[in-house]
C-alpha cells in the first residue's frame, strides 16, 4: 500500500499533463476532418474557421 502512494502520485502528474494534450489534438483533428467534408461538398472555407 505505501509503494502505491508515490506511484499514484506521479501518475497523476502524467495525466494532468497528457490529458491536455490529448484532448487538443483530437479537437483539431475533428476540427480538420470537418472542414475537409465541408471542403469536399464545395462549401468556401471561412478564414475564421482555420484559426486555432
């Protein structure tokens, strides 16, 4: 039970860092893949929508 402390610990240092990060990149991949169908149906491509 006392090894699972620190353990925990650092865990959930890497989770409060990866977690971010992970999350962001799935945004703009989802972001791409609508543009990529709005693209694709031949509607124009808004200018604000290619900001991050």
């Amino acid at each position: 039970m006392e090894d699972l402390i620190p353990f925990a610990g650092i865990a959930m240092i890497i989770a409060v860092t990866l977690v971010p990060q992970w999350l962001k990149s799935r945004e703009r991949r989802e972001m791409q893949a609508t543009l990529r169908a709005s693209v694709e149906k031949g509607s124009p491509c808004l200018q604000t929508s290619l900001r991050p």
